[in-house]
C-alpha cells in the first residue's frame, strides 16, 4: 500500500485485511514501494492517486518499464474524482483499475 499520507494508508490496509489480504506491506513514497515489489513474491500495488504525490500514472509506467515482478504486478489506483483523460492516461501507463474514494470495502474484494 503506497501512500504519503498516514491516515488513509493506515485505512486502506486495515480495509484489504478486513477483505482478506494476509500480507499488506505500506510504503511512504514511490521509491520505498517499487523496493519491496522487488522483493516480495506476487506483488500487487495498490497506490494513491494525489496531486502533491509522484505516485500518478508516471510512476506505473516505471514500473511497466523495469525488469523486476513489479513489471506484471497489478495495479490498483485509489483516486478522487478525475477527469475522464486522467482515467485515460493511467490505463495507457498500465494502470488494472481506479477506484474512486470514500469507497466501499466490498470494492477491495
């Protein structure tokens, strides 16, 4: 869980264990994340979406680019609203799906 804000980092991993997550590893920036997909077997990000954060739709395509699991790893993009080219633009990066917060825990299951 990539976040740069502690509250709703905290949030989202107590919501993906109430759904079933056994392993939840959190990450405070782009950089710490993309080390522990590294070296974590069947990564799966799930990441923030702000606008003072380098955790966008540049930051799965690095991900896309590089040559570790993280390459194929799924991606899920929490998000406030955003204008459908934004949506747009995190698909082509190699973004699996956007789900717009406050969301429900049923859409983490």
């Amino acid at each position: 869980m990539l976040d740069a804000v502690r509250f709703t980092r905290n949030l989202t991993v107590e919501m993906l264990r109430t759904a079933g997550a056994r392993r939840v590893q959190t990450a405070s920036n782009p950089k710490a994340a993309a080390f522990l997909m590294r070296e974590t077997r069947d990564p799966v990000l799930v990441t923030a979406w702000r606008e003072d954060f380098a955790a966008g739709p540049g930051l799965i395509r690095a991900l896309r680019r590089s040559q570790g699991a993280e390459r194929t790893a799924p991606a899920l993009m929490l998000s406030e609203r955003r204008a459908l080219e934004e949506v747009e633009e995190a698909r082509d990066a190699g973004v699996n799906a956007i789900a717009l917060r406050p969301l429900p825990i049923q859409t983490l299951m």
